[in-house]
C-alpha cells in the first residue's frame, strides 16, 4: 500500500503534537511515516498560545506556562531539543480578595478545597459560618448520594456549606477552568473529590487522605510550574517548524467547512476548505469540540452531541506599570478574587484573577517596572465582550487599583481576547466524550483540549495518543490488506 494519507483539522498545540507524533516523534519519520497535511483556520499555528513584544520584554499573549509535574509538555520540549529554553516558575502561593482585603491563601488544600477545618480558620476572611461548616463536617458530615458524576459545586456545597463554595474553592476551581462550580464535573476534573464524596463521611478527611503526602527529599523538589524563555507560546512556532522539514504541509488561514465520507477504498475521506479537497486515508480532528462535533454530526448522533461541549470565552488584560510606590504582597504569583465581590451597589467586579507576571518568570523582571495580567470572562460573565479594548484596560486598571494600594497609572496595556478559550466539562463530560469517540467512524480521531484534560500538558498528550492510536489502525489495516 502506498504510504497512507492524514489530514489534521487545526493547528493548535494539540494539533501540532499529532502531527509530531504521526512523523515518527524523537526518531522522526521513515518510509512507513504517513503523509501529514495540518490545516489551521488562523493565520499562524499555536490556537490560544502566542507571543508578542510588549513593555521591552516578549510576552505570552496566552498561557503562560504549563504544569510541569505532568510528563506531556516537559517531553515535547525534550524530544525538540529545548530543555535548555525551560524556565522553572520562581515563586509559588498566592492570595485571596476577602472582604476587601487581601490574604494569604493558606496550605492544606486539596485542587482549592480545603483538607481541614484548621485550614478553613486560617483563612481570615470567611465568617464564623464557614469555620462551624468546616468543623461540623469533621464532626458530623452532613449525609450525600453521589452517583456516577456531580457538579463540584453540588459536593462542595452540601458538604462544606455555601460560603466555603463559593467565596473560597469557586475562584480557585472555576477561575482555572473560566466555568461555575455548580456547572462542571467533578468526575472529569477532580476525581478525587467524587471519590471522597462517595465515601459518605467527611469530605475534607476524605480529601486528605487521597492527597498525596509532601515528598520529603534531601533534593529540590521539581518546580510546579514551567515555561520557556521565549514564552511557552514560542513552542507552537518550534514544533510547526520541526514539522515543516519532516515533509508536513501545514496550511494556515484555511478554514475546513466539511468532512465527506467517500466509496473509494484508498482514500476513504475527502476534507472541504472554502478552494481546497484533500483526500485522506484518516483525520485527526484538532478543534474546540463545538467545531468538531459540526464538522462530524452527519457520521453519529453522538459525535454530534461534542456541540454541547461549549467553551467560556476570556479575556487578559497585561498591564506594565511603574513599580513605584505599588504595594504588591510579599509573596506569591497572583491575587484571586470571588464571584459576586461588589464593585458597585449594581455590578459585580468583572476581574477573575491577577498574575503578577514577573514574578513568577524572572526574564520579565525590570528594575523599575512591573508587568501585571488580569483576567476576566467566565461561562456566565461575558461583560469583557461588550467593551472595546480602551473600556476593558480602563474599567479593569480601576478594579486592580481597589485590590492593590499605590496601584500607579498604565504605562502600557495590551488585551488578549480568546471568545472560546476554555471548554466546559460539564456533568456528564466523561461518557459524552466516551460515546462520541465511540461513534466515530474507522479512522477518525478526537484530539485537544475538549475532551480529556484543558491545560497543555493534557492537550499536548491527547493530539500525541490519537496519532498513536492512528497509526496503529493504519497498521493493522495494511496488514488486512495483504
Ligand atoms: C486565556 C487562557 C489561558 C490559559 N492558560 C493556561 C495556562 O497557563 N497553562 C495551561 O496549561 N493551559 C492554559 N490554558 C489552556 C490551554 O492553553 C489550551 O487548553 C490548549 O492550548 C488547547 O490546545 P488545543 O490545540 O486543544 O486547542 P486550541 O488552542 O483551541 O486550538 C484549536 C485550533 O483549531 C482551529 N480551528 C477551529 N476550527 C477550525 C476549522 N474549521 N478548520 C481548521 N482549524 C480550525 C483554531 O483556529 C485553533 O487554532 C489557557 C487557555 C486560555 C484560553
């Protein structure tokens, strides 16, 4: 057989990571390595990575860095020979926007919920209401039935009481994610809470004793988070150039309208564009699920149901400011700040997040000047949409100049808007996602961030499996075939 066809459908890190892995990965491609076309809506590669110059220093316009405990985005940069562009994160902690203060979120949390009612007293800013729903858990949990899934809210909530949901593990939990707790699933993003609610007995005993222990160790521990020194947005640009010299042809700036299913046996899909039909022996859908499930709808009712899987839209508003006479805390990487804290008597404070962003990447860091990052955009908070970008950098520096005193005025501002950034895993996420990959048709795959994890290390080993899972499909075809 002829060396087989693959077309890729987008051209973000998980993308890119498919098309990697199908050219034969660190050994790179030889006579059996597919045929790889990438084709990207977008004028250049990476989805919601980039960078761009800003303040005198070259910034991520998108991710900043990824979990680097997680082996998926660690090895990628590895097999590309960058391991020595990685840049650990140098600070770690962070704090909480608490009645109208600022504090220091303590230790003995699990993924923000927090292990012991002695952790829920730390926390200065929550009332005597929280500590007696953090102790009464410990004493007398409060019964709950939990199925094959539930919302993170709903566990949260019924065991550690409202206060503790919303104003402590909502901004912490939902902020990653831009979705509400009461929304997302808690068997496809925190297992370990699922199981500690099924346990039926205190939540927080239960938590502590899933979490891992603190490694004690004569060495450093590895860092938490990572990124490279020209931005974790410069490894889209690095793969699609490795890519391109191992014979892919990736194509920007061309959207795919449809997927045709054709009689011809050696090349089973023919992939529309606006001018364009490339014919294929097998696909790799890269998009937000919303695309993928309009572009496979017509093959399974479940591929169709990925349209449910819509993504919050967000926005990041980086400022560069005179340090000055600014008072930042004395440690940490950022500020979190609870849904529905009040700006006005009207309005909530649109402001999800701050990231001190030269802290935590030394090669932003200036004498005499800070770079900060807000963000804002949640799945039920769009405000940011309705604003230009002068109303968003004005309506935003007003918010940070509340929460961080002698707050000086913007050098420079820059706004990155992403309208479907970050998928939701709702209730139910795992078996959508189980029975639409199900449903597939031979020689289709699901890769990115919809399906099995949202951060870049996830995504990055989704794009990576499905090429995998691919090629041995393609194999075990051929050798029908003979
Ligand atoms: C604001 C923000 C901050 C984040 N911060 C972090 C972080 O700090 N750390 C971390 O690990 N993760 C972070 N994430 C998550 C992470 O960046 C993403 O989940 C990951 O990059 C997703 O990669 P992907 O390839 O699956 O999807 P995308 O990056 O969304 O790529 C999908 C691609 O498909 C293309 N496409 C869509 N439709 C079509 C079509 N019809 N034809 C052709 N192409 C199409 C799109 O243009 C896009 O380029 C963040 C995400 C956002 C939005």
């Amino acid at each position: 057989m002829a060396r087989p066809s693959v077309v890729i459908v987008g051209g973000g890190i998980a993308g890119l990571a498919a098309a990697w892995e199908l050219t034969g990965a660190e050994r790179g491609p030889d006579a059996t390595t597919p045929r790889v076309e990438l084709i990207e809506a977008a004028e250049r590669v990476g989805g919601s990575l980039g960078t761009v110059d800003f303040a005198d220093r070259l910034i991520d316009t998108g991710p900043d860095g990824f979990l680097a405990r997680r082996p998926e985005a660690t090895q990628l940069i590895d097999e590309l020979g960058l391991t020595d562009q990685l840049e650990a994160v140098a600070a770690s902690g962070a704090s909480i926007w608490l009645r109208g203060q600022l504090e220091e979120i303590p230790p003995g949390l699990a993924l923000g919920v927090p292990t012991s009612s002695a952790t829920v007293r730390a926390v200065h800013g929550l009332s005597w209401r929280a500590r007696l729903a953090a102790r009464r858990d410990e004493l007398v949990p409060r019964h709950l039935v939990v199925g094959d899934d539930a919302s993170i809210g709903a566990i949260v909530r019924t065991k550690l009481g409202a206060e503790i949901a919303y104003r402590f593990v909502e901004p912490m939990v939902g902020g990653i994610q831009a979705g509400r707790i009461d929304e997302l699933s808690a068997r496809a993003l925190f297992p370990s809470l699922l199981d500690a609610a099924r346990a039926n007995g205190s939540l927080m005993r239960a938590l502590a004793a899933r979490s891992p222990a603190p490694v004690r160790s004569t060495t450093a521990p590895a860092p938490l988070f990572a990124s490279l020194r020209g931005g974790v947005g410069s490894l889209a640009p690095a793969l699609a150039a490795a890519l391109v010299t191992r014979g892919v042809v990736v194509r920007t700036a061309t959207r795919v309208i449809a997927l045709r299913a054709t009689p011809r046996d050696e090349h089973p899909w023919a992939v529309d564009t606006n001018d364009t039909t490339t014919p294929a022996h097998a696909l790799i859908i890269a998009t937000p699920g919303a695309v993928a499930g309009d572009l496979l709808h017509p093959f399974h009712p479940d591929l169709g149901a990925l349209r449910t899987i819509t993504s919050a839209g967000a926005a990041m508003v980086t400022v560069c400011v005179e340090r000055g006479a600014l008072r930042l805390p004395e440690r940490g990487t950022g500020v979190l700040i609870p849904l529905a804290t009040a700006w006005t008597a009207h309005e909530s404070m649109m402001v999800t997040a701050l990231t001190f962003l030269d802290r935590k990447w030394p090669r932003l860091a200036r004498e005499d000047t800070v770079v900060l990052r807000a963000h804002v955009g949640r799945s039920d908070d769009a405000r940011w949409a309705e604003m230009d970008d002068a109303a968003l950098v004005e309506r935003v520096t007003h918010e940070m100049a509340r929460v961080l005193p002698g707050f000086p005025p913007v050098r420079e501002a820059l706004v990155s808007r992403f309208p479907a950034g970050l998928p939701q895993y709702r209730v139910g996420h795992v078996d959508l996602v189980a029975a639409a990959r199900a449903g597939a048709p031979r020689g289709v795959l699901l890769a990115g961030n919809a399906y099995d994890g949202v951060g870049i290390p996830a995504s990055i080993g989704s794009g990576r499996r499905a090429a995998r899972e691919l090629v041995a499909s393609l194999a075990s075809r051929e050798t029908k075939d003979r």
